[in-house]
C-alpha cells in the first residue's frame, strides 16, 4: 500500500504504468475502523463473511477484487 497526498502524485510516481486500483484516504480510514473498531472489545466475536462483506459493500468497495471467497 502506497500513500499519495493527490491524484498527480500518483500519476508522476507510476511514470506512465497503469495505476491499478486506488481509494481515498478517508474510505481506507472508513474501512479501517469498520473492520478493525470493535477488536478491543471484551465480547468481540469474529464476523461471518457475509457480515465483512457487507462492510465492505457499505462502503461502495465492489466487484469482483472486493469479493470475498
């Protein structure tokens, strides 16, 4: 994982490669508390998949690289 401040930071750092895929720092921050928020907790328990990829749906990560097996 590669953090850039804009889009024309990565543009200049891949020098002409294919970007690939790239989400906002503010979704990655969403993801992360989502997933990781309530691991501290006395009574956490592990989530079903269906119930992670639902996290991840919520937050508009879709299609098949988002897909969990």
């Amino acid at each position: 994982m590669n953090l850039f401040r804009s889009e024309e930071h990565i543009t200049a750092w891949l020098g002409g490669r294919n970007p690939g895929m790239t989400i906002s720092i503010s979704t990655l921050s969403a993801l992360a508390h989502a997933w990781w928020g309530d691991r501290l907790d006395p009574a956490w328990q592990p989530r079903s998949k269906e119930k992670n990829q639902a996290i991840l749906d919520s937050l508009g990560l879709t299609g098949p690289r988002w897909a969990l097996a």
